[in-house]
C-alpha cells in the first residue's frame, strides 16, 4: 500500500513538475535522446593526440575509420589481411562505449596493387574473399558496414559507375551483399555513396532504383549511407529530407555518414540535422572530422571544431537542433507503414496541376507499374493519380500511395511524405498487380 501510495504520489508530482527535460550538451548525448547517433571519422594516427581524443571522447558515440579498414589497408597483399590499424580505433571506440560503422567492404577506389590489376571472374572471387574475411574479422564490432562505397556515376545517366568491379557483372553489388550478411548476420548492410542527396538527380534516381529493385528481390540491404559532402559545385538543397524520408520509405534505414559543408554555416548544418530528426529511420549523422584541421577538405573550414578544437557557430548549430528536435512519430517498421512526419508549414495547392507517367514492367500473368507523379509550374500539397486497368487486372501490393479499388478505374493519392512536390519536380510510387497492364493512361490532379 505504502509503496502504490508512494507511487501515485511520484505520478502526480510528475504530472505537475514543469522542470524542463534535460538537454544534452555534447553531440553525442542529445542524439541519443532522440534516439540517434552522432559520430565522427576518426584516424588511427591521431589518437595519440590528446586534444584530439578530449574532443572525440567528449562529443561522439559513433565512429567510422576514415581509412583503415579500407580494401588497401586491410588486405595489403592478397589473403594477407591487416587489421592492426582498424583494430585500434575499434578497441578505442568500443572500450568508450562508442559504436563503430565499419567502411567500407567493396569500393574501386583505395584497392591493394594486386587488386587493381585484376579482372573478371577472378576479381570478383578476390572481391567476395575480401567482403566475408573483413567482415568476419569485425563481427560483433560494427553496427553497420558500407558494404559498397560510390558505385553509381556522376552526371545524368543514373548509371552504375564504371570500375574493375563493376565490368566483373552487374550483379556484383547484391553479391558483396549476400557474402557481408552470411559473414557477420548481425551488421547492417549499407550501400554509402555522395552527390545522391538532390532527389531531383539521376544519380540519387539511380540508387532509389537499385535499392527498390534490392529489397523487392530480397537482396540482403539495411541501410543507405549519404556521404553529405556539401560545397559550392554540390550544395545542401532543401529536398535532401524528400531524398531521406523516400529512400526510408523503400524500407531502409538512412544515414548521414559523412557530413562536411564547406565554410560550415551553422544555418546548414541545422537543416541538415532538423532533415534528419524529420525522418524515423534517419538513425545517425557523422561529421567526416573534428577539428577543420583534421578534414580532407580542410582549407574548406567545413568542420564544428577549430583548428584549435575551439566549437564553432556550427557546432552549437547542431546541438540546438538537436536538443530542440521533434520525436517522429512514424513507427521504424519494416516496411514502413507511416510516413515520416509533415514539414512544419502547408502551403496552399498551387495552380500548375500536375502530369503523371507510368513504366511498366510486365511478365506473364503480372506486372509493375512504376508511376511519377511530375509537379506543374508550382509546388504540389497533395495529389490524386486515376488509373483505368484492363479487365482481368487487379492490384495486389502497391507502395508510396494510399489506393481507392483495387480493379478498375483506380483512384491513388499521396502518403503524408510525398504529397508535397516542388514545382517541376517529381515523387514516384507504384503497384503491383495480376494480369495484362496494357497501355495506362495516368491522369494527375492537385489537390
Ligand atoms: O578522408 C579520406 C582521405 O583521408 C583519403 O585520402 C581519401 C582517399 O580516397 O578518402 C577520404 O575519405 C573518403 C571516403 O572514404 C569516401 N567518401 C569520400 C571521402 C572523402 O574523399
């Protein structure tokens, strides 16, 4: 009785104390308060740096090895592995109780000589070797891996990029998956690439179609890591948060993994984080750096510390925005089934209307239609797709769109997450279904 009374008690009190949740005041903490991770690259060599490592221990609960766990750091020679460099940050962060991304398995950057050289079917046994005995030295150590690093060109063709790797066969990215999964189950998958963070880009178009073709195969992938290298030839856009929460709405998780923004405007950094804790499965962001000194770019300043590993206006930037940060309330299930949460402000409809297109692919006896929604010559706040299906076709799955009718004339409208649509730009989605598509008119309105 003394005890229930004593509860009620603290209840009540509770429900009257006006004390303000505790705001965190390193990076790291106030991530973890809203349920994610803030993590930095880290060399090896710096971490008998103490004013490196006062910075790194003080503010981080995540880090990526800037190098060594690279191809060319870890298999020196082929089949002989060297993991004393990786090993080292990895002891360092885990002893701290720091987790640990591991990158990255499969890259045609940063290969051994010997790897360089080589080609075809004994490449690809060289590259899978290389995938399953890395990824079984660290199991139980990383939390997530890049499994492939910048696979896909630069420029308007959405293509995979061409490399030693890529000429072995195309389906060398799912099975550099397939070899990380059976060697450490417990890691997430991560395909980690840069320049894809403009969903209006054909490269961020080009990975969105891959990881959609992966996950409706079963291609064992987790996560997609954007590398957030922002400067004056690649800047942040506002659109980043449609590329986030559209890529999570494949299934995925997502991650900011390698985050610098040259000249590290604290309003940048802001938005980079508020796009982040507007999107459920956005689960961590990583600086690629402390100091601006430490920085591969560093004559960009792009960095939260000093040189002198003062804090920066950035820096307080991205606590603010951490500590004032919303909670999603979008569920991380797989596949999701609630969109991320609504941007802060409704614009009114805009006047331009809308365009729809479909693709299809067809076998026997079924089909997918793949259906862009193209916005007119003002942003969309919401829109309806009708579609008339030949007889005999019934949809049976559809993803990114909510659906009137399953036969029939179909009526699709957005999901939460897609209904706002800048002007000129697009958001896709689609169905699956049984029988004969046919051709499909699409017709688009604005609501
Ligand atoms: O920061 C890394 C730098 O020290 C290396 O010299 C360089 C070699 O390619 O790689 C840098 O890290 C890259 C990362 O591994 C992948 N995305 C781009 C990063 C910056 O170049």
């Amino acid at each position: 009785m003394a005890l229930t009374a004593a509860g009620a008690l603290a209840a009540g009190m509770a429900l009257f104390m006006t004390a303000p949740a505790a705001a965190g005041t390193t990076l790291g903490a106030s991530a973890a308060e809203k349920g994610r991770y803030f993590g930095t690259a880290v060399a090896g060599f710096k971490l008998s740096d103490s004013a490196y490592t006062t910075i790194l221990n003080r503010e981080f609960n995540m880090v990526t090895a800037e190098n060594e766990m690279k191809m060319n750091a870890t298999e020196p020679q082929q089949g002989q592995f060297s993991y004393g460099a990786a090993d080292q940050i990895v002891n360092h962060a885990r002893s701290r109780g720091m987790s640990v991304r591991g990158h990255t398995l499969a890259w045609h950057s940063q290969q051994p000589g010997w790897m360089e050289s080589m080609s075809g079917s004994a490449l690809r046994s060289a590259m899978l070797n290389h995938v399953t005995q890395v990824a079984t030295h660290f199991r139980g150590q990383v939390v997530a891996w890049d499994v492939v690093n910048e696979a896909f060109a630069d420029g308007s063709s959405g293509a995979r990029r061409d490399s030693n790797l890529q000429r072995t066969g195309n389906d060398w990215i799912e099975a550099a998956f397939r070899a990380a999964r059976a060697a450490d189950p417990g890691a997430k998958l991560c395909y980690n690439d840069y320049n894809t963070d403009n969903w209006t880009h054909a490269k961020t178009q080009g990975v969105y179609n891959m990881v959609r073709d992966f996950k409706q195969r079963g291609v064992p992938i987790d996560c997609v890591g954007f590398q957030a290298h922002f400067n004056n030839d690649s800047p942040y856009v506002s659109n980043f948060r449609t590329t986030l929460s559209s890529f999570a709405a494949l299934g995925v998780d997502v991650q900011i993994t390698e985050l610098d923004i040259q000249g590290a405007s604290a309003n940048t950094y802001r938005s980079v984080v508020e796009d982040c804790l507007a999107v459920a499965r956005c689960n961590g962001i990583t600086v690629w750096g402390i100091r601006d000194s430490d920085s591969w770019r560093a004559s960009q300043t792009p960095l939260l510390f000093n040189n002198n590993g003062s804090k920066k206006p950035a820096y307080d930037a991205v606590l603010a925005a951490l500590n004032n940060g919303t909670t999603p309330t979008d569920p991380p299930t797989d596949p999701p089934t609630d969109p991320p949460t609504d941007p802060p402000t409704t614009p009114p409809p805009g006047p331009g209307g809308c365009t729809a297109t479909v693709s299809v692919n067809q076998w026997t006896g079924g089909f997918v239609a793949n259906v862009r929604v193209t916005a007119g010559s003002s942003a969309l706040n919401g829109w309806t797709v009708t579609i008339a299906l030949p007889s005999g076709a019934t949809v049976t799955n559809a993803w990114s769109a909510n659906r009137s009718g399953n036969t029939g004339t179909t009526n699709w409208t957005n999901v939460a997450y897609n209904g706002q649509v800048g002007a000129g730009q697009f958001t896709e989605w689609g169905f699956q279904a049984n029988g004969t598509a046919g051709s499909l008119t699409p017709t688009c309105s604005a609501r």
